[in-house]
C-alpha cells in the first residue's frame, strides 16, 4: 500500500472520530445510542493508530529508522481504548471517562495539532 493511500485510509478512520468523539463527550451518557457509538468511535480509532503506526515518520528524528514521536501518541490510543472498554464493563465509570478523555486530548487534539504543523502531510494540503 503507498504512502498517500494510508494517508487517505488513516483520515477516513479519524475525521469522523473528530466529531463522534466530541459527541459523545458532551452528550448524555450510558444510554443505548451512547453504547453504540462509543463502540464504533473505539473501533475507529484503534485503527487509526494501527493505521498510524504504518506510516513512516516523515518529520524529526526516527527510531528504528520509521517511528517518530507522534507514533508514542498511537501508543497511547492503543492502551487507552481497551483499558476503557474493560473498566466500563467492570462498572468503573470514572476510569472510563478518563481513559475517554485521555484517549480524545491525546488522540484527537494533540495528534491533530501535530499533524497541521509545517512539514507534515496535511500541513501541506491545507496551508501548502
């Protein structure tokens, strides 16, 4: 799979978690449509982190000549939504709200931050 084609198959899989993750955020919690699209927004982005981890670094130093630091934040999402999804069937709903919000600032906000930084792909769609 080319580069451009992850690029485009990694923004299909976080754009909408843009929005489905805010959502869910501010909605009202634990009611059935809440379940449902907490599942699909978990499953959006783990693989927008599998996705995530394909892609070369292309900006700043690598490790193992591919990994960048903004792959550590698809670290993050990949601990974070499982550890989620497990302490909401333990019953434990102020640890899964904060892995949500964790998984949302560092997953959504700060990777996207990142991504429109001078440099990077979507910095050059955007403002190249």
């Amino acid at each position: 799979m080319s580069y451009e084609s992850l690029m485009y198959f990694h923004l299909l899989t976080v754009v909408p978690c843009i929005f489905l993750g805010g959502y869910l955020l501010a909605a009202r919690k634990g009611g059935p449509i809440h379940r449902k699209l907490g599942g699909i927004y978990m499953i959006l982005m783990m693989l927008t982190a599998l996705i995530a981890l394909i892609i070369p670094a292309g900006v700043g130093p690598q490790f193992l000549n591919h990994f960048g630091y903004l792959h550590l934040l698809s670290i993050i999402v990949l601990w974070t939504v499982p550890t989620a999804f497990f302490a909401i069937k333990k019953g434990k709903i102020k640890e899964h709200q904060r892995k949500m919000i964790i998984l949302y600032v560092s997953g959504i906000i700060i990777a996207g931050g990142f991504t429109l930084t001078p440099g990077r792909y979507l910095y050059e769609i955007f403002f190249g």
